[in-house]
C-alpha cells in the first residue's frame, strides 16, 4: 500500500501482478510449455516470452485468461524504428495482448528525445489493440533522463513504463521506482518493474514503492514464499 503500512499480500494477489518471464535465447519447447503450465497452475497475470514463442503459449494458456506478452526491440533496443514497428505488428498479429519494447537508449543518452519518442509512436501504432509497455532499460539513464523517458512514453500514448530488460547492467530498484512515479504524477501511465527480482521482499518492496506489475523469470519462486 503506497504510502501507508505494509500490504499483507495474499499468493494469489501477488501471482496477478507477475508477468512470469521466460526470455533466454535458449528456451526450448519443452520449456515453454511448463513455463506456460506453472502460469496456470499459479494463477500468473501473463507470460512474457520471445515473439518466436507467441502461438504456441495461446494455444497452451486457451480459455485460462492468462495474457500472452511479447518483446519487441529486445533486448538492446537499437533496431531501426520501422524494423521494430514491424516486429510489433507481427506480435500482435500472431496474438500477443501486451508488447514490451525497448527504447533506443543511444538517442536519449544522445538527448534526441523526439527519436525516442517517435520510435515509441511507432511501436504504440502498430500493436494496436494490444498494450505496449515501454523498456527504459534505467541501469543506463540517470534521474533526468528516467523523468524525459516517461515524457516521451506519456507523449507516444504507451501504457507502461518498465525499468529492465534483465540484460543490462542492473535491474529494477526502489529508487528507480520512486524516480519514475514521482515523473508520471497523476498521469494515466503504469510502471512495470523487471530485472533481478527473485524473492517475495524484492517484489514486495517494489510495488509498494509504486510498481503495477512485476516482470520476473523467478514468480513460482516469488509467490511459492507464501503459504
């Protein structure tokens, strides 16, 4: 609970802010498929997965109501912005509800925040209806360049922001959290945060400090703390 006491939270509460993550270049069918398994059998908000693997996780997670997630631009983010709006328009057409994209790092380090912003643009119009949670990748902006990312996102109509790729340097922290609510304000954008988050206090802790969502390859970890 922002701002209050600590949330007692249930197993079942936490499971519905986790998109269980399976991203390795190296996942195999058979991995998908009890990634996939333990979503339904922990009752997970979705899976998040390479594009690759987008058909066969809605063929195994049909009828459950477990969303299917997909990532875009990933994970360095420098891909042309037409190579990246077609990614994302492939997602979607093959059924992805939600599509994580990674901004281009090296022109908001470069300042050129109107690339970054219609780089985002392009991927928000191509995924159309699906929702796009947009990679900051935080490990490399520091405070100012967090605050003119979610600008930009806020700008280019993205649904969330999310701290990592779980590729970088580092991953999701209160401090990064705090710094990307306190930029959105009242604002219609959610923060999704992602990278190193492996046991029930590291997910607590972040959304109570502000996050929906919790993007992490070890949620039955998570949850399995909880009776």
């Amino acid at each position: 609970m922002r701002g209050g006491g600590m949330k007692q939270w249930t197993r079942a509460e936490l499971a519905k802010a986790i998109d269980h993550s399976l991203l390795k270049a190296f996942s195999t069918e058979r991995m998908a498929e009890e990634h996939c398994a333990e979503a339904r059998a922990f009752g997970f908000y979705g899976v998040c997965v390479n594009p690759y693997w987008v058909r066969f996780c809605l063929r195994k997670l049909a009828g459950s109501g477990i969303a299917v997630c997909t990532v875009v631009g990933f994970p360095l983010g420098a891909n042309a912005p037409e190579s990246k709006a077609e990614e994302a328009r492939l997602a979607v057409r093959s059924g992805a509800g939600e599509i994580d994209m990674v901004i281009n790092v090296g022109a908001a380090k470069s300042g050129d925040w109107k690339a970054v912003e219609e780089d985002i643009r392009g991927v928000v119009t191509a995924s159309v209806p699906a929702a796009v949670k947009v990679i900051l990748e935080t490990c490399y902006l520091n405070g100012s360049e967090k605050a003119r990312a979610c600008e930009a996102a806020i700008r280019a109509g993205a649904r969330y922001v999310q701290t990592s790729t779980g590729f970088g340097t580092g991953g999701a922290s209160v401090d990064d959290i705090r710094i990307l609510r306190d930029a959105i304000g009242d604002r219609d954008l959610r923060i999704k945060a992602s990278g190193g988050i492996r046991t029930y206090h590291d997910a607590v802790q972040l959304l109570e400090a502000g996050a929906d969502r919790i993007g992490a390859s070890s949620g039955v970890a998570i949850v399995s703390e909880l009776p």
